[in-house]
C-alpha cells in the first residue's frame, strides 16, 4: 500500500513537472572563435517585420548566459510565423575583453516558416562572424 501511495505521487509530480516545463521555438548561441569559449553577457535583441507597415517591431531582448546561449525566445503554444531579426550587440562584450572590434553589432534576419525549432547560432571573433541554422 505504502509503495502504490509512493508510486501514484511520483507519478503525479513527474505529469506536473512535464505540463508546467515550457516550450519554446527559438534559441541563439555565440561562440568565440578568437577564444573557443561561449560568449557570456552579450545582449540579443529579437525583433519581427510587421509586413503591412515594413517596420520592425521589438519582441524581446535577453542577455547571454555563462555558456553564450538563450534558450527561451518565442514561446512555442503560438504561430510565430514571420521575419525576424535578431540583433547582436558585440561591441560591449569586445570592450570588457579590452578588445577593439570591427561590428559593433550583428544583425542576422532569417524566416520561420513552420512549428518547428529554430536555432540561430553564430561564430564570433573581433573582426569576422558567421551564423547559420543550428538544431
């Protein structure tokens, strides 16, 4: 009896851990190629083209963790279908490095045309970057 009780409260936690853990359809990552480390504490700003108007419309901004990634941009329960830029902004993460860079921002635009996962990473170094869609 003990046991069942223990086993039917496992299985209760595991079901509201799993309905509570949200999903999202974005994600971004930097790397350092000049250090071959992540590049922590850099500033993404997520923005969406609003056809109509031809403007860009700010959705988000998040900063980089310890392992230069964000992992929670655009919530995945809604169409996020569209054009959007994520813009970069390298230059204070150069600066606290003591490093003169040449961009002193990145902006990358890209499209999402399914409910699929979308990861944007790029590869970083003072005078160079390149991105490409990761998994």
């Amino acid at each position: 009896m003990k046991k069942s009780i223990i086993l039917g409260l496992l299985m209760l936690f595991s079901t509201v851990m799993v309905a509570q853990s949200e999903k999202y359809q974005l994600s971004s990552h930097i790397l350092d190629v000049s250090k071959g480390t992540p590049a922590s504490g850099v500033t993404i700003k997520l923005e969406k083209l609003d056809v109509k108007t031809n403007n860009w419309i700010k959705v988000d901004e998040k900063v980089t963790d310890k392992n230069g990634r964000i992992t929670d941009f655009l919530k995945g329960n809604t169409s996020n279908l569209g054009i959007y830029k994520l813009t970069y902004f390298t230059k204070e993460y150069f600066k606290r490095s003591q490093i003169e860079s040449f961009y002193p921002f990145i902006e990358v635009v890209f499209q999402i045309t399914d409910n699929s996962h979308y990861h944007v990473p790029i590869t970083l170094s003072a005078f160079g970057y390149a991105t490409y869609r990761g998994n």
